[in-house]
C-alpha cells in the first residue's frame, strides 16, 4: 500500500539585527540613522536564514566554482526573468551597482553582475536578482542586499528589512520564486495577501505583526516583523553581526 505525502511543515525563522557600512546612499558614520533586519533565506550580509544552511557558512570563503559565468538552470526555472534576454533595465546601476562590486558574499557565492535581471520594483524603486554559481544576491536600489544558497532562492526567495532606530515600522523587502506567494497577518489575526511586483513585495510593520512565505511545493516560511528600535551597538549604532 503507497504511502500519501502530507503537506510540508511550517517553518518559523529565526533574524538577526546587523550593521551595513553604506545603506541608502550614506556613510557609515550615518548609519545610526537606520538599522537593517536581515531576514533573507539562506546566509546573507550578517544574517541568518530562514530555513537554510546549517551551519552557516564561512563567507569568508570564495566559492569553489568561481565566478557564475550563465545563470544556474535551477534558478531559471524558478525566476521568469532569468528565462529571458537581459535588458538595458536589468543592469545594476548607482548605489545597487557600487554594493555588489564588493567580495565577501559576492565573492562565497560567485554571483555575476553580468547576469542580472530586473524582477520587479517596491514603491517605483527597482528590485534586482544577481544569480551566482553556488548562491544569489537580492539588491535594492538603495544598494541594501542580501544573498543565500541557491537551492534555498529557488524554494524561499530571499528577504531583507529595514529598521529605522528612530522606531517607526520596519519595512520588509523581498523576492519571491515562480508560484510562491506572501501574506501577512495583522493585529486582529486577519490573514491578508500581498500583491507581487513581478517577483518582489513590500510589507510593513505598521499592517501586519508577521508575514508568511507560501513555497511551491507547500511548505510555509513564518517570519514575525520586527519592532521597536534595533539593539544598539558600544558606540550607540545598530548592533554589528
């Protein structure tokens, strides 16, 4: 007798708050400004996963592949925009095009800016994928980023909040694979869905006190939205990863 499968478990992630050199076009010395919630799926810029790898990774480490020299197939069969031609608008530019320059993350995951695609936009601001040979890097005009394992994209996408210290909302700013969808809760426990941008979305703490990542193959991915202040480092800035 065959066995059913059930559904995929819900998984409830864990976010780590960190400190960015750059973020928005300022300095570091400006950075207690804004704090940013990495909550990407997979290792990011000091972040930590929602459902991705264990242990972490030393991204310190370039990967062993090199340089992505053409977009993984596994991520062009999760990305509409990876499956067409590049564009002029697909090109990083400004403070997007000056963040992913860097090693690091970029380096551990081998992403090209070469191979970037334009996947949507959040508030008129566009919103960019940069796939790599072992890992993808989600970029925001603002030159914000973060990046996971691409067998982690491929079923989660990849997420990044900003967390103004002043106290005001954070705001969430994402990407979502092909047939995944977001929702939000709310106070009152109202569950309300978020309308993509192409494959980017946009939540904010002020409507809603969390917000779910609904995977293909039918996982969930539960992330409650951070409030207040971000934790303030020895020199009152955010607190560094």
């Amino acid at each position: 007798m065959g066995m059913t499968r059930g559904p995929e478990p819900t998984i409830y992630a864990p976010m780590r708050i960190y400190k960015m050199k750059t973020f928005l076009g300022i300095t570091k010395r400006h950075v207690a400004a804004i704090g940013v919630v990495v909550l990407a799926a997979g290792a990011v810029v000091g972040g930590v996963a929602l459902a991705g790898e264990s242990p972490p990774p030393n991204l310190t480490s370039p990967s062993p592949s090199g340089q992505a020299t053409s977009i993984p197939s596994s991520l062009s069969s999760a990305f509409a925009a990876l499956r067409r031609d590049r564009q002029s608008s697909d090109a990083l530019t400004g403070a997007a095009a000056s963040a992913i320059s860097g090693g690091g993350d970029f380096a551990h995951y081998g992403v090209n800016p070469s191979l970037s695609r334009l996947v949507g936009s959040v508030s008129g601001a566009p919103v960019w994928l940069v796939p790599g040979s072992s890992g993808s890097c989600l970029v925001l005009s603002s030159g914000a980023s973060a990046c996971a394992a691409n067998e982690i994209v491929t079923q989660q996408g990849v997420v990044i909040a900003m967390v103004p210290t002043s106290g005001a909302p954070a705001t969430v700013e994402g990407i979502v694979p092909d047939g995944a969808s977001v929702t939000t809760i709310n106070t009152a426990g109202a569950q309300t869905p978020v309308p993509l941008s192409g494959q980017a979305f946009s939540v904010s703490a002020a409507d809603a006190t969390s917000f779910t990542i609904h995977t293909v193959s039918g996982g969930t991915v539960v992330q409650p939205l951070p409030t207040g202040k971000p934790p303030a480092g020895p020199s009152g800035t955010p607190e560094a990863p």
